[in-house]
C-alpha cells in the first residue's frame, strides 16, 4: 500500500511531457528500438510506446527498471536535472 501511495505522489508531481521526452531522447542514444527496450524490461511494445508518448504514467516500479536499464538517475529521466 505504501508503494502504491508514493507512486500515485510521483505522478502527481511528474511532469509526464519532460519524462516522455527523455525516455525516447535516452533509448535514440542508445540505437536502441522501443522493441528492444520493451522486451528488455518484460513490458509490451505498446506500453513502451505509451510512456514515449506521454500517454501512460510509468509505475514506482517501471521507473526503477527505466533507471537501472539506462544507467540514468531517476531525477535525470523524470527532468529534474540535466545531466544523467
């Protein structure tokens, strides 16, 4: 239950275009496709895709795996700073 409040918190406060644009900004660098990231990460191509877009918000979870898969701080890839 205390995850599920501290990710609800997190998507209050974030700033889903930002977050949506680093996502794909970062996976371009990278020369990685949506395909290739989704099925690193166990998601669906469409989800994948969704977060690009800033159409779905990532879970506490999800963002972690964003993290740890790109090697990027979560204040980088949520916008927060500028620099991974």
């Amino acid at each position: 239950m205390c995850c599920q409040l501290f990710a609800h918190i997190l998507c209050y406060y974030l700033d889903m275009e930002k977050f949506a644009e680093r996502l794909k900004e970062i996976r371009v660098e990278r020369g990685l496709s949506q395909s290739a990231v989704s099925k690193a990460l166990g998601l669906s191509r469409n989800a994948c895709t969704n977060y690009e877009l800033g159409i779905r918000e990532p879970s506490l979870e999800i963002l972690v795996k964003l993290c740890d898969f790109f090697e990027v701080s979560a204040d980088y890839i949520l916008g927060r700073v500028d620099s991974y």
